[in-house]
C-alpha cells in the first residue's frame, strides 16, 4: 500500500513535471508538425545535394578531416597521461588529503563541458585547433581520471605490497604491479572517451576551435549549402571509421 | 638438472613492444604539427594580457537581482529543453523500437527466418536510429536553428532526433538482450504483437528501460546547455553571449549555475534508479 502510494506521487509529480515544461517552452508545437514546417526540413536537406565535390574543396575538407581527427587523438592522449596523474592520489595513494584535492580537482574539470573550455581557451590562445585539443583534454581528464581511479582502488593491492617489502622502489612497483592489472579496462576506457571525443572535436569548431566543426560553422553561416552537405557526410565516415577502428583496438586490448 | 636456466634480462614481448611504441611516436609527431601544439601561445605578451583581463572581471559572480532572476529563467528553461526533448525522443524511439523488434516477428514464427519484407523495414529502421544517432546533436540544432530560427525549438529538436536514436537503439538491444520465449510463446497462441510485448517482454525489462531513460535525461540536461551555444535557447545562449561581451563575472554565475544544476540531475538520476532497481 504503502509503496503503491511512492508510486502514484512520483508518476503524478513526474507528469505534472512534464507538463510544467511543455507550457513554459514558447515554441509552437502545433507548428512543428505541420506540414509548412516539415516541407521546409525536406527543402532543406535536399538544398545540400549536389554535395559540393570540387577537387580544392575536397581538399580542404580533408584536411579538416585530419584536423578533428588529430584533435581528438592528442586531446585523448594528454587526457590519459593527466588522467593517470590525478587518478594516483583520488584513488587513496598518498593520503586523505591529497585524496580530497584530486577529486574535487577532477569533478571541477567533468562539470565544464568541453564547449564551454574550448570558448575560454579561444580567449585565452587565440582561435586554432590548438585551443580545442587542450578543451578535449581538459575534460577527458575529468572524466578518465576518475574512471581510472575507480579502476585502481578496485585493483588488487597485494602484488603491489609484496613488491614494496621487498625493496621495490614505488614507480617500479606501481608499474609491475599494480599497473598490469588496470591496462585492458584503461584501455578500454580511453577508446570509449576517444569515440566521444570525435564526436566533440568535430563539434568543437562552433566556438572556434578548428576542424570539421569550425568549416561547417562557417559555410552553414554563409548559407552554402552544397559544401554543409560535404562536411556532414564527411563528419559521418570519420565517425564511423573511428568507431570501427576503436572497437577492433577494444578486442585487442581485451583479449 | 631441474635448475631452470637463467632468465634472460630483456622483456620477452619487446618485439609488439617496440613496434608499437614505433607506430605510435610515428602517428604522434604529425598529429602534433596538425593541431599545432605550442603551449607558448599562452605565454606570449598578448594572450596573457587577454587572459588576465578576461580572468579579472571572474570576480564577484554576477549577483544583481535582475540577473539572478535570468540566470534562474534560463536554467529553467534548460532543464525543460532537456526534458521536453526526452519525452519526444520516447515519442519516436518506442514505436521505432517495437516495430524493430525481431522477437515480435510472426513470419518468423516457426520457422526462424524472417519474411523478406519484415527484415527489410526492421534493418531499415535500424539503419534511420544509426544516422540519427552519428550526427551530433549540436550539428542538429545548427541545422535546425536554420530550419524553425533561433530559441528553443531547435535545442527540443536536436535533442529529440540524436537521443531518438540513441533510446531507440538501446531499447532494442534490451529487448532482444531478454528471454523471447514468453513473447514468443504468447503469439503462437494467437495474442496481438502488441499484446505479446506487454505482456511478454516488458514485465522482465522495464526497470532497465525506466533508468536507461532516467540516465538519458541526466544527459540531455548537460546537452541542453552546450545546444544554447549555437542559439538553442537556454543557460548556453546566455552564456555565450556573456562570453562574447567578455562579461566573466557572469560566466562564472552561469558556470556555478551550470554545475549545480547537472549535481541535482545526477542526484535525482541517482535516486530514481535506485528506486526503480
């Protein structure tokens, strides 16, 4: 009874929740399925054919192309290296207080969301894929540090102790072992983040930041829309190929 | 003679070891020159000056009353953005889902192979969620910014289409993920599709689908905001424009206002699935 009475507030609570959101949003709802409204999505995705295939656009777009995918592939990186940094004392290696600093360090870092970075970094580095890189790593840092540090304090300790009592130094322990118990899920994890971060690096040139992102910024605002068309279809390969390349790699690190 | 032999110094792996050490410093260098790696750039006389005028104003946050009042009509409206987007992504990814669904396919009852035509609209459908999924949602609200203007329609569409696909497919793996047989059994004793599913798979499989949901909503939520960027209503349009006046003290607010506001989703989201689990 007493659960039946949970239930029917939070359903209740959740609909009048919804509601409230419907009726404070100004757009008209009527309009959005209208047919007006629908020709004029079909208008614009056929607006991109013929995709715009010129040999010099073409190269253009795959040097943007190259750029996203340098971009996310150095962010990832510095990521991992930084991740690991941090990762050490929130996972309780050097004592609560460090422990504390780290992860408030890492949660501020995963809050901002990579746009927001790249926008404060444009200001701060001036416009280019530079300042993008960095707003991946920065908050692929957040984000990886404390996945690995969730996967360090789930690791064994022993292999590593026993290591230490016997002379060991730290750096050599950690890195026989502890750190061999934590490859294949760190592994693991920087391809999941590295799939995610195409997906940002190509997006990320919205504020300015180089690549894909900032060419379909450009275009779409000049309202050139048979090079959007390129660039969309160009932003969909790499996703897919980075997909694809990222879960070969998985199956390897795994196994 | 049950002496081992002495081990030799080297690492046994080196050969995979060096190789891909090789590969990867090979791919390293370019990728660096590309993204034209110099941290100097934040050092040099100009750009530190930027910097320290931009970082100056950080201080106080934004705290007038008119401002307050904005700062909590656009986080408002960034939570319903996000929640309005949900509910129209379940509007379009159950149907796709049920309709995807090789459990509930009667030509295949009995004799394990689908009918032509349903396998072609089920990997249709699959195939639809996939683009929907692969384009990013802020390359949708730039499309759709375009399409209906500027506001918060474009963020409700841009999130409805990309988390449309993402629910969609995630339903189906769960679907699918779930022992057939009941459905399966209910529609070779003649109950309606719709009938094997509500009675069939959903009693085993709607926790999961309830916080595979709650969790996406937590994630539209941070969506919302970033949508705002390119003119999709909300915390992020606020926020840019700031940004673009250099106003960091109301950056700061709207990014204090930001993190709070994903800390209570991530609380809510939490709470809810432990309830439904």
């Amino acid at each position: 009874m007493d659960r039946l009475r949970t239930r029917l507030t939070i359903t209740c609570g959740f609909l009048l929740f919804v509601l409230a959101c419907f009726f404070s949003l100004s757009g008209d709802w009527s309009g959005l399925f209208s047919r007006e409204s629908a020709s004029r999505m079909l208008e614009l995705v056929t607006s991109f054919f013929p995709l715009e295939l010129s040999a010099t656009f073409l190269r253009k777009a795959a040097y943007a192309t190259l750029e996203t995918l340098a971009i996310s592939w150095i962010g990832t990186l510095l990521a991992v290296i930084a991740g690991l940094f941090f990762a050490l004392p929130a996972a309780h290696m050097w004592g609560a207080f460090l422990q504390g600093m780290a992860r408030i360090v890492l949660n501020v870092l995963r809050a901002v969301p990579e746009l927001v970075w790249a926008a404060l970094f444009v200001i701060a580095a001036g416009l280019g894929p530079f300042p993008g890189t960095l707003a991946l790593a920065v908050h692929t840092t957040g984000v990886l540090g404390r996945l690995f540090a969730e996967a360090l304090e789930n690791a064994p300790r022993e292999p590593y102790l026993a290591l230490r009592r016997h002379g060991v130094g730290p750096i050599a322990a950690f890195s026989y072992g502890l750190l061999p118990h934590i490859t294949p899920q760190l592994a693991s994890y920087t391809l999941y983040r590295w799939e995610n971060n195409i997906r940002a690096a190509a997006v990320l040139g919205v504020a300015g930041a180089g690549g894909l992102g900032q060419m379909l910024y450009y275009h779409m605002g000049l309202f050139h829309f048979h090079e959007t068309g390129t660039i969309l279809l160009a932003m969909l390969l790499l996703v897919g190929l980075v997909d694809t390349c990222s879960n070969w790699l998985r199956m390897r690190a795994i196994r | 003679m049950l002496l081992a032999k002495p081990q030799p110094w080297h690492d046994p792996a080196w050969p995979g070891r060096v190789t891909s050490t090789v590969i990867f410093l090979l791919l390293l260098l370019p990728a660096g020159y590309i993204t034209e790696f110099n941290p100097a750039v934040f050092f040099d006389a100009t750009s530190l000056r930027a910097s320290k005028q931009f970082l100056a104003t950080f201080f106080p946050p934004a705290h007038s009353l008119e401002f307050l009042q904005l700062l909590v009509q656009s986080a408002w409206k960034t939570v319903a953005i996000a929640t309005v987007g949900m509910v129209l992504a379940l509007g379009m990814a159950l149907p796709c889902s049920l309709v995807a669904n090789r459990a509930l396919s009667l030509s295949r009852l009995g004799r394990h192979r689908m009918g032509l035509l349903p396998a072609i609209v089920r990997a249709g459908i699959r195939w639809i969620l996939s683009i929907l999924r692969s384009i990013p949602e802020l390359v949708w609200a730039l499309l759709f910014v375009r399409a209906v203007g500027l506001g918060d329609t474009a963020g409700v569409m841009a999130i409805a289409l990309t988390y449309g696909g993402m629910v969609g497919k995630v339903f189906l793996e769960i679907y699918e993920a779930q022992d057939t047989r009941a459905a399966e059994a209910l529609l070779v004793n003649g109950a309606g599709r719709l009938q094997a599913f509500c009675y069939g798979t959903l009693p085993s499989c709607l926790p999961e689908l309830l916080s595979y949901t709650v969790y996406r909503w937590e994630c539209a939520i941070r969506s919302s905001v970033i949508l705002g960027f390119v003119g999709a209503g909300g915390l992020g349009q606020q926020m840019e424009l700031s940004m673009r006046m250099l106003n960091g003290g109301e950056v700061l607010s709207f990014l204090l206002v930001f993190i709070l506001l994903v800390w209570i989703a991530d609380r809510i989201s939490k709470g809810l699935r432990t309830w439904i689990d």
